[in-house]
C-alpha cells in the first residue's frame, strides 16, 4: 500500500498557524520524534491489490481542517442530530468506532473495500474519541452508505445516478456524491433533479481528484465541466490546502460554488479506530455535507434550496467564497428565500395637539417665577429690615 508523506502530532498545531499566516506547508518544521506515518486512501484499487485494511495508526491532535473551520463553537449550536446524509461512494464500513450506531445501508453499501467513502463519511459525521482530535463536521449526523461503484472503485455514471436516486428514496436530507465525471449530463441531471423534488441537497466535487491517464501514463485532457456537479441544483465543492491555496498540479476547473479544506486531511478508514491521509475535492465535498447537515438540523424549517444558500451567502469571501460552518448556523438572511422577511415600511405616529402644550409651558413658566420672587423676597426684606431700610455705605 502506497503510504502519505508522514502527519505528525506536534506539528498539526503549526499547519493550522500556518493556514491564517498563509504561509506555506512546508512552514511547519522538522519532524517531531513522535511522528506518525499514515497511510493514504485511494479512490479506485487496481483489480489484484487487496481491500484496504485497518489502519493499527492514530493521530492525537485535531487536524488543521477542524480548527480553521471553528467547528467547537459550532458544535455548541448544532451537531447535525436527527439529519440522515448519504454517501453515495465506495460505501460505508459498519464496523467504525467514531461512527459506532450511526451507520445504515442501502444494499451492499455497508461494505467498502476502497476505503474512500468511509474516509469521507467520517469527515462528514465522525465523533471524537478519547485520545484523539480527528472527528467529522456534524458528530450528530447519520450516515446512510449507498454504493455508487464497484467493489474497487470504478463508476458510471448510470451508477452514480442509481445511488442518487436511491439514497433519495431513503430519505436523506443531504446527499454526498464523491465522484466527478466527465459524462452522463442526461442521467445525473436527472437523477439530482428527482432528489431535489424529494428536497434533498446534493453536494458534488467539482472535479476529480485526479486528472485521469491514457495507457501510456499520459495526464488526459480536463474539461470544463464535470458531473454531477454542473447540473442544477448541485452545490459544487473545490479544495484548498492547509497553506490556502490548492496543491500544485492538482486539477482546476472554475465554477465552484464553495470552497473547503480538502488537502493533507485525516480521517477514518473502513474498519477500526485507526486513521488515513488523503487528499482532494471529493473529500472537501464531504466538509460541504457535513455543514449542510448543521444547518439543516438547526434550522429543519427550511428547504434544500434555502440551505444551498444559507452555505453560500454566508461563506468567507474570497476567489471561490470558503464554506464558514458557523456563519451558515447563525446568520438570519433576508429576502424572498431567507429564513426572515424583510421588515415592512416604518409608521410615523401624527405629531400632538399644539394648543393644551402651550398652555401647560406658560403656566409652567409663570409659576416658575412666582417661586423665585417669593425667594427673593425672602432674602431682600429681612435685610432691609435690619438696615432700616438705609442704603448700604
């Protein structure tokens, strides 16, 4: 199993430093003693590579993705308790711990030889655990594992489509698609077009993870769209890494709607409490979901249309606006759309009567002044009597 560069304890804390600073990576340092090396999730196997096992490694502290996202003051407002989100990959492991009576299957999706689509469903909904800070977006969220591929990996887009349609049929709120393909406009334009109909939100990367090869090794051409992120009503994803930008060589395609972490994160794998290292937009797809499954539980009045734009009016600005986990809880948006009505014209109240408030100043001035002679006098006519009513010499 090919393994990931190593992702040590001590330096997570200087990476998510190093995100605000916008420094690069490589900024973190030497490597600590007490590093630990995982290994990384692939999104499709070669037909005679094994299924991908247990990983016997953790990771102690809390990645950089955790904490630029501000997911502990968000998790104050809202877990994702009670929001069902499909994951319409590789499927899903059952056998989990930080997803531990969580996890239910639509079919053979709680199987995953892979290990993608459990990576990603604990980036969506993961609880932390003792000893160890990686955990999903929404901990309270259910997952819902549907398969989107073959055993090893590879999909169609009639699949994808399948997967859409069913995990629709089993009524998650939120469904997260972690492929991207280059055909199958019809189909999965109308699989996503069926899950809105049953007002479900759709989040999809905007491209793949990798550009795909020819036989001879050869990067293929990258088009301009991808599906089913182009198709309406999808909330398209793209990543960028723990330096702010998106890793060198890593696939572009412009359109996105939101932004999130997807590079250099750690997560689950199929099995066990051990960790994985992965990379790409599919997994900042995963990040969008589990927000989408925040909202949806702290706002469950509104639709999937109000939420898609609850996530995007309320991300950080930027080239492509980045996902802002607690904006998107707290924010109360105005418009036709919003979650508040735009308030009504002001109503100015006719001035009062002039005349009685007149009277009441005149009379109020007169008896001012007859309390200050009465003081005056007071003073003046006891001295005058003293003086014999002389002058002063």
């Amino acid at each position: 199993m090919r393994r990931a560069p190593s992702y040590r304890h001590p330096v997570a804390r200087t990476v998510a430093a190093a995100l605000l600073a916008t420094a690069p990576l490589a900024a973190a340092g030497p490597a600590a003693a007490d590093s630990v090396e995982l290994p990384s999730v692939s999104t499709v196997l070669a037909a005679d590579a094994p299924c991908v096992r247990a990983s016997p490694d953790k990771a102690a502290d809390a990645p950089w993705s955790r904490r630029v996202l501000g997911l502990s003051r968000t998790w104050k407002l809202s877990e994702g308790e009670g929001v069902t989100v499909a994951v319409v990959d590789t499927g899903v492991g059952t056998d989990i711990p930080a997803l531990s009576g969580r996890v239910t299957a639509a079919g053979d999706g709680g199987t995953d030889c892979v290990g993608h689509g459990s990576f990603a469903a604990g980036l969506i909904a993961a609880a932390p655990r003792a000893g160890s800070g990686v955990s999903g977006v929404a901990p309270g969220a259910r997952i819902l594992g549907v398969r989107g591929t073959d055993t090893r990996g590879a999909t169609t887009a009639a699949r994808l489509a399948a997967g859409i349609r069913t995990a629709a049929d089993e009524g998650a709120g939120v469904i997260y698609v972690g492929r991207a393909l280059g055909t199958g406009k019809e189909e999965l334009t109308e699989a996503v077009a069926y899950a809105s109909a049953s007002d479900a939100l759709v989040v999809a990367p905007v491209t793949p993870d990798s550009v795909p090869r020819d036989a001879t090794g050869k990067p293929g051409e990258l088009l301009p769209w991808y599906w089913p992120a182009s198709a309406p009503g999808v909330l398209s994803v793209i990543d960028y890494g723990p330096g702010g930008s998106r890793p060198e060589g890593a696939p572009t395609v412009g359109g996105a709607d939101l932004s999130a972490p997807g590079d250099a994160l750690v997560s689950v794998g199929p099995k066990g409490a051990g960790h994985y290292f992965g990379s790409g937009s599919s997994f900042a797809a995963a990040h969008v979901a589990g927000a989408a499954a925040l909202v949806r539980a702290r706002h469950p009045e509104m639709t999937a249309a109000q939420v898609f734009r609850q996530l995007t009016e309320t991300a950080y600005p930027s080239d492509t606006p980045r996902l802002d986990p607690y904006a998107a809880v707290t924010a109360l948006l105005s418009g036709e759309r919003g979650t508040v009505a735009s308030p009504g014209p002001a109503r100015v109240v006719a001035a009062a009567p002039t005349g009685p408030r007149e009277r009441a100043l005149i009379l109020a001035g007169v008896g001012g002044g007859l309390v200050l002679l009465v003081a005056a006098a007071a003073v003046v006519i006891p001295l005058g009597r003293a003086r014999g009513w002389r002058p002063p010499s």
